[in-house]
C-alpha cells in the first residue's frame, strides 16, 4: 500500500482517505479506468500522480500540465473528474454517453474535441456478411494547464502515442496543444491504414464482378456500400474541426500549432477523397453487377425459348398422329413412321442451326 496526499494506492487502484486517513469506503478512480496520468514540466514527464494532485503539480510550475487518460468511465468516474478540472456537465454527459458525432465545442476556457476511430477487421474474403471497418470514439477536453482523454469502444490505445510525444521534448514544451495535435494525427494517419486496407477489398470485388466465373455479387457490393458509409460518417464530420483548429486563433492551440493541425487537415482530405472514389467505384460495381445479371436473364431466356421452339416440332407432329381417327392419311403405310422421324429430325436441327446462328443457342 503507498499513500499519496488524501489518498492511497492498493492492488491497482486508487481510493481516498477518510478524515481519520484510513480508506473511505467508496473508491474514487480505479487504475483500469486510469490508462495512465502523468505531470510534463518543460517537455519533460515529471511525475505519475493521481489526477487531483497531478494538475495541483502542473501549476506549480509555469508551462506545465497534467495529461490524464481514461478508458470507458463510467459517469461516477467522470464526476470525479469534471469536478478536479472543472469541465463542464454536457461536456462530460456527451464523454459518459458516447455514441457521438466528431465536433468541437467550448466551454469557457475548456476545448472538448470528439473524434471517430476507425480500425480494420481482417476478414480472408469480403462476404455479404463481413464486418470491414469497426468504429469507437475518443473525447478531449483540453485546458490551459491540462488534457484529459477518454476512449470507448474499438478506439485503439494511446499509449504510442503518449511514448513518441515524450520522445519529442520539444513539441511536448508546447503544452497540451501539441497532445490534441498528437492524437487526432494518430487518429487521421489510422483513417489513411483502413483506407488503404479498404482498397484491397474494392479491388478484390472488381476482380469478381467482372471475372468470367462471376456470380450475383449484389450483397457482398451490399455489404461493402454499408461499411464505407460507416467509415464516411466517421471522417467526413471532422472536417470542421480540423478547419477551425488551424485557421482560427485560439489562445489554447496557438498559432504554432495550428500549422501542425493544417497538415492532418491535408491528411484528412486525402481520405475524404479516397472514400468519395471508393464509393463511386462501389456504386459503378452494382450498376455493372445488376446489368450482367439482366443480360444473363435475356441469355437464359433466349436459350429457353429457343429450346421450347425445337422442342415444339416433334410434339406438333405427335400431337396430329396421337388423335383417335381410324382414317388419316399415311396412317397404315409401311414408311410413315420412318419418313416421320426423319421430318422430325431435319426440322429440329434447321431450327437448332439457325437459334446458333443468331446466338441464342
């Protein structure tokens, strides 16, 4: 067990002390809902501490800043938290909630960014059932002195993210900004992988559409039409944000750092274009599938209808010499069954040559 101001550690967790500083019952934040939260003086990390002592060191020191990561917080969690840095309550009920759109809003002297993640699900061979993209979501309230992240869903971990930025003292001295700056390029540079694994499928499925063995690909175009309108919704709505964290002024990102969030706007159009050409490519896919199944229905159709007409002589002949009459011509000569076989034969193979002739055969 290790105390820590008003609270203490154990097992993991991190509870708080009651008057007498023995543990009060409730907890207060636990480690697995804490990824991580640490104090960066001058570029440097400077200290791991629980989040209320982390931003009362962060402001001890002129330029610091407290960088808290939290994983799926319930809302007791986030109250614990809005209350340690201030964020205001829609804020923080849009970060408990989830299941939002990628804007950005302030609130006083906080920024809340709200970012879509998209990962890739491997999949051997694009089906009409496939799960091709997977989305989860990542909050940021940004301060002057503090940046507090928060992830659900499928959004992938930070921690690499956290690693390259304290490899790189000098744009960590730019405070919390150069973490926002940091996370939506990771997140923006993920679009670009999913993009480029997404193509593999697009060209896979025109390979088949238009491969000599095709079949009815219609779902699996489906499939892949739904998964791409997931992955727009994801990037398109970022736009906006991104364009106002580089061109308008903000005392909180900096005209410095607005040229960093320039470049992952740059980045981000590259994905919006590339998605717009996937799905024109897709909705060319379907147009082309339905127009191979229509041709293949007339074909079909054609190679019926030739086959009911050859058909059609022999059963008109058996149909005039199948009627109950006891006098009909030829009925008792020696060759009329021969000679009819043989009309029979010969009018089936004219109509068969002339249905190859035209194609329909």
């Amino acid at each position: 067990m290790r105390r820590v101001g008003r609270q203490w550690r154990r097992g993991g967790k991190w509870h708080a002390l009651d008057e007498d500083g023995g543990a009060a019952r409730e907890p207060r934040v636990t480690a697995d809902v804490v990824v991580d939260c640490a104090v960066y003086e001058r570029g440097l990390r400077a200290a791991t501490l629980p989040p209320q002592e982390a931003l009362a060191r962060a402001r001890e020191c002129p330029g610091g800043f407290a960088w808290i990561g939290l994983h799926e917080p319930d809302a007791g969690h986030l109250e614990e938290i809005a209350r340690v840095f201030g964020l205001h309550p829609l804020a923080v009920e849009d970060a408990v909630k989830a299941h939002q759109r990628p804007k950005l809003e302030r609130y006083g002297d906080t920024l809340f960014l709200v970012l879509k993640t998209i990962v890739f699900v491997e999949h051997e061979k694009l089906t009409a059932t496939s799960e091709v993209v997977d989305t989860g979501e990542v909050m940021i309230f940004l301060g002057a002195d503090f940046v507090v992240v928060v992830r659900h869903g499928s959004a992938p971990g930070l921690a690499r993210v956290r690693k390259s930025l304290e490899n790189r003292p000098e744009m960590l001295a730019h405070g919390p900004a150069a973490v926002l700056h940091a996370i939506t390029d990771r997140v923006v540079d993920d679009y670009l992988d999913v993009a480029d694994a997404v193509e593999l499928d697009v060209e896979e499925l025109e390979s088949d559409v238009f491969s000599a063995s095709h079949g009815d690909d219609a779902e699996r175009i489906y499939q892949l039409k739904r998964e791409l309108i997931e992955f727009k919704r994801a990037v398109n709505p970022m736009a906006r944000p991104l364009q106002r964290l580089s061109e308008e002024e903000d005392e909180l990102v900096g005209t410095e750092m607005g040229r960093y969030f320039r470049d992952v706007a740059d980045h981000l159009s590259q994905v919006r274009e590339r998605l717009v050409s996937y799905s024109e490519l897709v909705d060319g896919l379907l147009a082309a599938n339905l127009s191979q199944l229509a041709v293949q229905q007339n074909v079909d159709m054609r190679r019926i209808s030739a086959a009911a007409a050859i058909l059609a002589i022999p059963t008109m002949i058996a149909g005039f010499y199948g009627m109950n009459f006891d006098h009909m011509p030829e009925l008792h000569w020696e060759f009329g069954y021969p000679i009819m076989m043989g009309v029979t034969a010969v009018l089936s193979g004219l109509c068969y040559r002339l249905f190859r002739k035209y194609g329909w055969l």
